[in-house]
C-alpha cells in the first residue's frame, strides 16, 4: 500500500508540553481497561484464513486524547505464543498507567514442519503484513482511541522482535531478490491483511531479543531503539549467528550488532545487556532475578519512550523544539511532490554512499525523479532527513 498523503506536523508548544511533566513518567492512572478489537484477516501458511486481533491498554480517567501509542508483538520463533504474553502484559500495563495507550497485538503463525522445509522469510513476511495493518487500525481509530498517529512505536519479544525490527529497518528495495519474490506472492510488503489507507511508519522501535537481518538496513538519521538482550543467547545471538541454537537457516544480527551499527550512524539507541544465556533476559529460572531483570526492563523502556518524545527536555526544551517535520510520500514513482511551505530549492537528496544527487524541477512545488535510477535516498530538508524508496 502507497502512504498517499503527506503530512505536516509542527509541534506546538502545547502539544509536547502535554506529553511531558509527570504524565509518561509517574503512574498516575491506577486503573487500566483493555479491550479486544479484530484490526484483519488474512490466510496463514497452510491457506486457513485467520481473524487478527488486537488487545488495547488505555487508562481509565485520562482526559488527554491524544497519546502516544505503543505496539508489543509476541514471541515464540513464529510458531507458538500469543498477545497476552506475561511479560507484555506487565510492561502494557505499566505504560498505559503512566499515560500511553498500549496495544498487544496479534500476527499469523507458522508450522514447525513448514519452517524448518522452507525457512523463515514467509514467517517474518505474514507477521510483518500483519504488524503494519495493525499499525494502520489503530491509527484510523486515532480519534476513537485517543491515539497521537504520529507518535507510535512497536517492538516485541524474540520473534516479535525480529518483526519489529524488520518493519521499522528494512525496505523492499533493500532485501534480496528471492525475498521479494516472497513478498510479493503474499501479497506485497504492506500486506493485505486490511485495506485501511492509513501510513504503518513508526517513530521508534524496542526490541526484547531479537535480530535483524542485515545491519546495512539501518541508514543515518533511522529510528531510534531501545536493545534488551542477554549476551550469552543462543536462541537469538547476542551478537550474530543462527538463531535457535544454530538450527536456524536464516543468518541474522542481535542487539550488540544493531548497536554498533546505530553507533557507527550516529543514531539514538539504548542496549541493555545481561551477562546470561537466559531468552529473553528477563525469562530467568530464578525468580528474583526474573522480576529484577522484568521491572528494569519495563523503567527503561519507560525512560526511552519519554526520551524519544522529547518529555526529559523540559519547558526550555520543547520551545525549542518548535520546528517544521516534513514526511513525503513513500514510495514514490516519478515526481516528488513538495509539502506546503517547502521550496524545492531547499531539498537536497542523497544515495546511501552519501552522494548528493542533482535534481530536476521547473516549478518550486514538484521534482522530477524519472530518471533517478529505483533505489534508496535519503531526503533532507533544514534539520530534518527521511529515508524514501524510488519504485
């Protein structure tokens, strides 16, 4: 699914002040509800159609109506588990006390047998499709939930991870041949899970144990992330390797490598590691270190959502925080159409070598792209840069 529109958003002064304060950082919501909403349907592995649903965390008594919300997808290496797993059920339940809105959501699992013959790519592909509609549900619902649509970040444990991850970092155009080819027989990279003409971008990522297939996907200026691993997993590398103990077809890099790689970028991210074998970190078979690693989980979580949000910067802060955000269409074809106030003189455009690439426009509000060979660029605009793919 193309993003039709193009956004503007200018952060007021106003509306970051209410996302700071002790609102995202002190529980001051006690009680919580939580419903269950179906955001799709679609087939799984075996061509059985399935309905998908969403469980929604929000706090009882809050007056804001415009939150940001947080998206937690399951583990279970793509074959077993379900959205009401423990551990996201606590750390739902602690944000959406302090103010967010929360949901756990559902994706279409796998058979072991089918796995271990055809390997991962269809796993990580349906949940994928299945992540980005119920991103796109929610933010249809933005005004039903109470929801700030551009203020949403998903993360998960263990193969909710790796969904994560691959959703936030990885682009079509980036991924080999024979995975497009996946994608594209299960119906494209935005899946058809819902038709909803709503944008599945997120503006941050968390990741419980989880990989990324290639660390190249990760460009300057990408999402920031909070990394939470035990360096000596084996179920998924701390480091790089086979997930599930070598057993695993699929080569993939855990959090100390997504670090390095954001490090080398420049990007924000935070890396928590524990010095165990234990998958997640906070799944100890001793209980105390498993409700001490679970409640630093959560807090830091917590304090990198409040970070990304610009909330620990304070009154002076936010003032100066009030700048244009521009987001294009994406992908995009042949012309690059400009958001209002934005002269196509001001926009700079690069390949991922960092080469600036000359571009061509006979008026201030489109650029012609045509003849820009398909790939990926970075848009850059004042302060602002946002990663495009030209199809």
């Amino acid at each position: 699914m193309r993003v039709l529109s193009i956004l503007i958003i200018i952060l007021q002064y106003y509306t970051l002040s209410a996302q700071c304060g002790n609102r995202y950082n002190t529980a001051l919501f006690p009680n919580i509800t939580t419903t269950t909403h179906e955001f799709g349907e679609n087939t799984d592995y075996a061509g059985v159609n399935k309905k998908l649903n969403l469980d929604l965390y929000t706090p009882v008594g809050d007056t804001v109506k415009n939150r940001p919300c947080v998206v937690f997808c399951f583990g279970g290496a793509f074959v077993q588990g379900t959205r009401n797993s423990p551990e996201l059920v606590l750390f739902a339940s602690n944000l959406a006390q302090r103010g967010f809105v929360c949901a756990s959501i559902d994706y279409r699992l796998d058979n072991a047998v089918n796995l271990a013959a055809n390997g991962e790519n269809g796993s990580v592909i349906r949940a994928v499709q299945d992540a980005k509609a119920a991103i796109r549900y929610l933010k249809s619902k933005a005004a039903d939930f109470g929801i700030d649509s551009n203020m949403v970040f998903i993360g998960g444990t263990s193969a909710g991870g790796i969904t994560a991850l691959t959703l936030g970092y990885s682009q079509y155009e980036e991924l080999k041949d024979s995975i497009k080819t996946t994608i594209n027989n299960l119906g494209g990279w935005e899946g058809t899970t819902n038709n909803i003409a709503q944008s599945s971008m997120v503006v941050g990522l968390f990741n419980f144990a989880g990989a990324i297939l290639d660390t190249n996907h990760i460009s300057n200026n990408d999402l920031p992330i909070y990394l939470n691993h035990a360096n000596g997993d084996a179920t998924v590398p701390f480091r790089s390797g086979y997930p599930l103990n070598g057993q695993s077809k699929t080569f993939v890099h855990g959090s100390f490598n997504i670090a390095q790689r954001m490090m080398s970028k420049g990007n924000y991210y935070v890396l928590d590691s524990f010095k165990s074998a234990d998958h997640p970190a906070f799944a100890s078979a001793d209980f105390l270190t498993s409700l001490a690693n679970l409640n630093l989980t959560s807090e830091n979580l917590r304090k990198f959502l409040y970070k990304v949000m610009k909330c620990d910067q304070g009154i002076s802060g936010i003032a100066r925080l009030q700048k244009l955000i521009i987001c294009f269409e994406n992908p995009v074809r042949n012309i690059l159409n400009l958001p209002e106030g934005v002269q196509a003189n001001e926009i700079e455009m690069y390949n991922l070598l960092g080469n600036k690439i000359r571009l061509k426009y006979d008026n201030t509000k489109q650029i012609d792209i045509s003849k820009i060979p398909r790939g990926i660029y970075l848009i850059k605009y004042k302060e602002s840069v946002q990663k495009i793919v030209l199809e």
